[in-house]
C-alpha cells in the first residue's frame, strides 16, 4: 500500500525575530498608551522610512552576493545636489527626480568598478564611498543649503489621506522590487548570480547587466533617501546620512532574511 509523502511545514527564520517585535510593541503599548497611537505608529513609520529605502536597495546588491558602503554617503550627495538644483532654478519635482537619478549614476560606477575592473565590492564601494562624502562638502564648502522652494516640503512633510508621503513611496517601492524580483526574468537572473556567478554566466545570464542594475537600484534608493531627509530638514545638510545609516541598512536586509553569502531571501522574507 502506497503511503502519501508526508509535508512538513517550515516555519519562517523571520518568525522569531517578529515575535520579539510583537512582544516589544506590547510592552510599550501596555506601558505608555500614547505609543499605541495611530499618529505615534506613522511617526515611527516615518523615521524608518529612510533606513527601509536603503536595506530596499541594499537588498538587491546582497542578493548577488556583493554590498553597497557608500548609501549613506549617497545620502549626503543627493540631498545637497537636490538642494542646489533647486537654488539653481530647477521645479522641485524635477530637482527630485534628477537627485534620484544621480544617486542611481553613482550605484552604476559601483557596478562598473566592480564588473569592468574586477574590483571587490567591498573596496568599490568603499571607495566611492570617500568621494560622495566629499562631494557635498566640498561644493557648499562644508555649509548647509537652504532648500528655496517650500512646496518641496511635500516629499518629506506631506501626507496623502492620511498617511505620510514617504511611507507611501515606500510601500510603493516595496510592491514594485517584491514583484520585479519574483516575476522578471532580471530578478531571476540576480538570485542566480547570488547561487554562483561562474554557474550563472554559463547558463547566459548578462552578469555585467545585472551587477549594473542592482548597483544602480541602490544609488537610487540611497537618492530617494536623500531627497527625503532634506525635504524633512528643508535644508541639504553635507553630513547627512554619514551615521549608522549604511550599517542599519545592511542589519535590517539581513535580519529581514537576506543572505551575506547571495542567492538567498526576498523583500518580505526567505
């Protein structure tokens, strides 16, 4: 007599760790009722929003087995540059836009150093890292820039029915890299270069399409974070992001189920 295969049921590496959040937030909330606030839990959303937009990018650079140490410096870059952009008569919706795309220039020079010149992720970035730091402080000359246009206020201090426009952005970012990961044939191609790289070279995967892309992904994800933090400010300060920015953005992909190693994980978990 034929016996059925027996299914077992994995339980999710995440689920310990989100238990802990459980039993933390209901702590809090037992100890202060003004934490278990609606408006208090779109005020944490929207600090975290920033960091989320950097382990989002970072996400995608781990997923091929590499990482990204110059988010928090694109940080600082970006959000001066869409300052300056401003002052220089940009709209401030442009000035955005323009501000995320050379963030994303800059994940594609990662790319480049690191597929062209065979340059270790690490160093690559590290590299850069140094010079988009620099870059803010040496154009205003270690000074702050005072954003001129006040409806840019809207990206950071907006809200729409309700809800603070960067966790919006957020959300919207999230659906979109969850579903370019699952259903495209480049989010296939980034978890098999993750799984071995000489492997997925063989197979005919563009290797050097895909380190560009992810790269690129998290200079503009690290742009979006810039435009945000100086729209919060109104001013695009030199040193913004040049804190634990970069290392809360690598702890929150891993803790979130991202693999240092590559090929393992996704935007909601393993």
């Amino acid at each position: 007599m034929a016996t059925r295969p027996v299914r077992r049921r994995t339980v999710p590496d995440e689920l310990g760790i989100f238990g802990v959040l459980v039993v933390v937030v209901a702590v809090l909330a037992f100890l202060s009722p003004a934490f278990r606030s609606i408006d208090n839990a779109l005020i944490l959303l929207l600090n975290g929003a920033v960091i989320a937009f950097l382990a989002l990018g970072q996400t995608f650079v781990l997923l091929t087995g590499g990482i990204d140490l110059s988010t928090g410096a694109n940080i600082a870059m970006s959000g001066v540059l869409v300052a300056l952009y401003m002052r220089g008569g940009m709209p401030w919706w442009l000035a955005a836009i323009v501000a995320v795309l050379t963030g994303a220039a800059l994940g594609v020079v990662n790319g480049s150093l690191i597929h062209f010149l065979n340059i270790p992720p690490f160093i690559a970035t590290f590299g850069t890292m140094g010079v988009a730091s620099s870059i803010p402080l040496i154009i205003t000359g270690a000074n702050s820039v005072t954003v001129v246009d006040p409806e840019y206020s809207f990206i950071g201090q907006g809200y729409i029915a309700g809800i603070p426009v960067p966790v919006v952005l957020l959300v919207i970012a999230v659906v979109v890299a969850s579903l370019f990961l699952r259903r495209t044939r480049q989010g296939l191609w980034i978890y098999a270069l993750g799984g071995n790289r000489a492997a997925a070279r063989l197979a005919g995967v563009a290797v050097g399409r895909t380190t560009l892309l992810v790269y690129g992904i998290s200079g503009a994800c690290a742009g979006m974070g810039g435009v945000i933090s100086t729209s919060r400010l109104m001013v695009g300060f030199p040193a913004t992001g040049l804190a634990n920015e970069l290392f809360f953005s690598i702890a929150a992909a891993v803790v979130g189920g991202v693999s240092l190693f590559g090929g393992i994980g996704s935007v909601w978990g393993r």
